[in-house]
C-alpha cells in the first residue's frame, strides 16, 4: 500500500511536473512507457501501430475501461524522450517524458504544460496516482494496491488546486 503524498511543483513555465526516481537503467524503464506490456502493469495497454503517429490506450484502471487516442508527437528511443497528446476539444492534453540516467538508476521527469487551475484538483491527484503505480510495478508489486480514492483523490486536491492557483507563481 502506497501513502499518497503530493509529489507535483509547477514549473517556471507553468506546467505540471513530477519526478520519480527508480533503480533501473534508463532502457529498463523506457519499456514501462512504449511497450504494451510495461504500460498495462501501470497505466493500460495500446495496441495500434506508433509508425502512423497514434495508438488507442485501454485505461484499464478507469471506470468501464475506456479507450483513448493518443498521437505520439516526439518518440527518441536513444533519448528516451516521449512526448504524446491525448483528448478532445478543450480536453486537449500534451504529456512529455524523459528519463535521465542517475548514479543509482534513472528519473523520470513527467511534464503536462497548461494544465488550468480548474483541473489541477483532479489532475494532479490522478498523475501522482498513476506514477506511484509505475513505481510499484517497477518494483515488482502489485500496482492494484495503489487506490486512486480516497488516497489520491479527494486527499490531494486541496494541494493541487493551491498550486495552480491563479497568483501562486511558479517555482
């Protein structure tokens, strides 16, 4: 079982940004973000082909376990760089992830640029959420011990929502 706490600061730019440190190499962790069988241990699968520039992801973890398009913006395997885009209409999200190499493994860095404050309450909640699953997974548990309510959500929102508040400046 995973304590939630806040992990997000918003960056200079605004953005959302979480970090996460694991003990695998950068390669090891990269399989975790674009290999279906690594993103259905945290997140869900997809299945499609990313040469066309868009996958369909099962959110399996989501009620009724929708599927999401996702198109796939910057792909740098030798990076590991992953930037995608997920939504509709207003509901448009960019995601950008990369993994640097640390003395005891890698981080990854998960970015989410113009996130509103009238989002932050549920979003920045849901992130902590989904990557404390690719933690646990990573790690060789159980990511279904990881509760999005009441443990993320309603817990975190009321920091999410200070964070992004309109004239709180960035970090």
């Amino acid at each position: 079982m995973v304590s939630a706490q806040p992990t997000g600061t918003k960056a200079t730019d605004g953005a959302l940004e979480l970090r996460r440190d694991f003990a695998l190499a950068p390669r090891e962790l990269w399989h975790y973000l674009v290999d279906p069988t690594g993103t259905a241990l945290w997140f869900g699968p997809w299945h499609g082909d990313p040469g066309s520039g868009s996958v369909e992801v099962v959110l399996s973890v989501e009620e009724g376990a929708p599927t999401q398009q996702v198109d796939i913006l910057h792909c740098d395997p030798q990076g590991f760089e992953l930037t995608v885009r997920t939504g509709e209409g207003e509901g448009v999200w960019r995601l950008e992830l990369a993994i640097t190499e640390t003395n005891d493994g890698s981080q990854l860095i998960f970015r989410m640029p113009g996130l509103g404050p009238a989002m932050a309450g549920s979003v920045g909640p849901g992130w902590d959420f989904y990557l404390d699953r690719l933690v646990t997974a990573a790690r060789g548990g159980d990511p279904s011990g990881v509760l999005f309510e009441p443990d993320y959500y309603p817990a975190l929102k009321d920091y999410y929502e200070a964070l992004f508040l309109p004239d709180k400046p960035a970090d």
